[in-house]
C-alpha cells in the first residue's frame, strides 16, 4: 500500500500558498484493507474512505470510463493494480494531476509543474472532454488562480469551445453549475469566471441574460468603460474588493439584466431598465434554485440600485421626496433589517466603481442613506399610540412619523 497527497493540496503548496483541503490516493489496497485499518467508508460510487483521526479523505487509485451522459455518466474501476500515472491521467488540468509521496518527492507524469511555473492551464487528456462539468471547473479555476497570471491554453480553450458546441452542458444539473458559480464568487477576480466561459461560448448556453448585454451601448459620460458587459464584470470585481459575501457579489453581477432588452432603438437610454430586470433575476434564480436570501437581495438591487443612486444629486443635495425615501427603505426592508439593507448599499457602490477612471470615487450616498434610515427609526411608539390613535390609525401615524423625521434629516443636511 502506497499513500500519496494528490491534486490541489500539491497545487497550492508549489505556488506557495496555503492548502484548506488535503486529498490522498491509495495505490495497491483493497476496501477491505482500508476497513481493516479503521478506515470509514462514505463513496458509494467509487472507493472513498475517511482516516479514522484526521478525517480527512482517502481515495483507492481508479480509472474511469464514459459510459452515459452528463456529470455521472462514468463506469468506475478501482483495483490494486490501478497505478499512480493511471489515477492522475483521469484529472481535469496537469497542475491538478501532480501528486507527493510520503517522503515530499512530487511526482509530475504530466508536466504539471511546467505549467504551473508558465502559468498555463491545460488539460490533461482528451478524456477531458467527457465530463461538461469540467468547463465550469477550469473557469472557476483561471478565476481563483488569476492573482498569479494563469492564463488558458490555446488548446484547452478549442477544446473546451467544442464540448459546449456539442450541447452536452445542457446535461448538467442546476445545482452543479450553482455550485461552480457559487465558488467562483467567492474568489477575488470572479470575472475571469465569467470571461473564460464567455470565450468558450458558455455564457450564451448556460446565462442567456448575462451574454444579452453584449454590446448594449449606455451614455458614454456616465459607462466611459463601454458596454454593459464590459461594465457589468467591473461591477462584479468592484463587490469582490468591498464585501466577501456571496450575496453581494451575486446581486452586483445581476443588477444590470435589464438593460439588456432595451429595444435598440432606444440606446444608449435604458429608463426603467431596474424594474424590467427584476423578472430576468427571477428566471436566473428560479432555473439554478438560487438560495431565497441571495435571490431576495439580488431582486431589491436590481430594482432599486437606481433610486438609491439618486439619493444625492450632483452638487450633493437630497434629491427625492421624503415618502420616496421610506418607500425605498421599506422595500428595500432596512427597517426591519438594517444589516442587509448596509449590504445592499455595498452592491450599489460596487455598480458606481464599477466604471472606468470611477473606481477610487468615494460613494457618497451610503453614508447618506445610512442617515436617512437612522432618522427613520428614531420615532417612538409609545408617543405615538399615547395620541389615542388605534387600529389602522397606528400604522398610519407611524408612517407619517417617519416620513416627518426624514423631512428634519434631509432639511439638516441641506442646511450643511
């Protein structure tokens, strides 16, 4: 039995960084050795079992064989006689298909290590190409792997074109491209996901709303980055920088759908494109069964990003009416929740940095909401149900309450 520390983990050590996830492979046992060690078994498609202390996973050496469609259209052979060279083939890029034996040795068949000194990401084989989810695995790669200068090779991007040429990402569940997205976010430049697939002809298949904004113009003076491609994965990168929370960034990535069924006639003009993106959010998130919290908060910034960028206007003076502003608060549930709605704000400064020669601006209407809500919740219940209103008299007073305590805000800051 021979033990070594495979893929990622070896990855990341060579670039210098740190491993979160150790995987290992098995060479020459049998389940039943594994069993006998104290090792558990949890893969019921192929042999994988836990170590009995550091739980970490440990995989008998397989080769595997297209046999179906899709992510699970695989035959699994796992056997003592299944080599190190054999197991690594069956891996997604050469950097991933290095692994170490117990003596630190880096065994290198593909000449991964090549490739992570050129900062090539090629796949290893041509059985590659059997499993579509891989096309999503390399994006998500070049997006985690980008602060180092990986770039694709010319090779893997023909490759990768074919396979969704071919239709067979059609095959992949909701929750396994979700997964990839979701993973993708969550690394520092998540537009290089969004790139590579684009390049591939990913986008088009997988996020028809997202390749709609192609080449949609908007006024050169407010979108001097370009279209709304262009400025939507500036937008992206802008809420990586501010907020690593998923939700942000996702919310960032969708709030410009609309824009991308303006007739054309109308550009570089996109009014009311907030409230028409809103059922393209809903159609994204329902046909990927988005998580409700990320699909609520992508929903209120699609619709509301423009409101709140009006807040202040030019020479920095509130611009919208005082029941605007609660309106917008109430929708936006800050009342209840001023957490999310801070988060909210986040997204929308992402989509004012998210322009070119805007990026260091300093958004000046966060604070300002983050007033205006302060002055919304500063009423008191007690004085107001101690004027003897009652019934649907109470909600009403309290409404107007509020509204009252924004018009003294906005009247102060004015007066500043």
């Amino acid at each position: 039995m021979q033990i070594f520390l495979v893929g990622g983990a070896v990855r990341d050590a060579l670039l210098g960084g740190k491993a979160y996830d150790r995987d290992w492979v098995v060479v020459g046992a049998t389940p039943e050795q594994m069993l006998a060690q104290g090792y558990q078994q949890v893969g019921k498609d192929f042999p994988v079992f836990l170590h009995p202390e550091t739980k970490e996973e440990y995989a008998l050496a397989r080769t595997e064989r297209k046999a179906g469609v899709g992510y699970h259209g695989f035959e699994v052979f796992a056997d003592p006689n299944v080599t190190l060279e054999e197991d690594l083939i069956r891996r997604d890029l050469t950097i991933n298909a290095m692994a170490q034996d117990t003596e630190g040795k880096v065994i290198d068949p593909y000449s991964g290590l090549e490739d992570l000194q050129n900062r090539i990401l090629r796949h290893v084989s041509d059985a590659f190409a059997e499993d579509p989810l891989r096309v999503l695995r390399v994006a998500r790669f070049a997006a985690k792997l980008a602060p180092y200068g990986f770039e694709l090779a010319p090779e893997t991007q023909t490759l990768m074109t074919d396979m969704v040429a071919s239709g067979e990402l059609e095959d992949l569940t909701p929750e396994r491209v979700w997964q990839e997205v979701f993973k993708a976010l969550g690394t520092q430049k998540p537009s290089v996901f969004f790139e590579v697939l684009d390049k591939v002809g990913a986008v088009e298949v997988l996020f028809p709303e997202l390749y709609n904004l192609h080449g949609v113009t908007q006024p050169i003076k407010h979108h001097p980055e370009g279209d709304v491609w262009i400025h939507t994965m500036m937008v992206l990168d802008a809420a990586a920088k501010l907020s690593p929370l998923e939700e942000v960034r996702f919310a960032a990535l969708v709030h410009d759908l609309g824009k991308g069924i303006t007739p054309k006639e109308l550009w570089p003009s996109h009014k009311g494109h907030e409230k028409a993106g809103v059922p393209l959010v809903q159609a994204l998130g329902s046909r990927y069964r988005l998580p409700k919290k990320l699909q609520i908060m992508a929903e209120k910034v699609t619709e509301y990003h423009g409101l709140i960028h009006q807040g202040l206007n030019s020479e920095g003076l509130p611009h919208l009416k005082p029941q605007t502003f609660l309106k917008v608060l109430k929708a936006c549930t800050a009342l209840k929740n001023p957490e999310g709605f801070k988060d909210i704000l986040l997204a929308c400064e992402a989509d004012a940095k998210g322009r070119l020669g805007f990026e260091e601006q300093f958004y000046r209407q966060a604070p300002f909401w983050l007033g205006v809500l302060d002055a919304a919740l500063r009423i008191n219940n007690q004085e107001i149900l101690a004027t003897g209103v009652q019934g649907a008299e109470i909600a009403e007073a309290i409404e107007q309450a509020r509204v009252e305590r924004i018009k003294a805000f906005i009247h102060t800051y004015s007066s500043k």
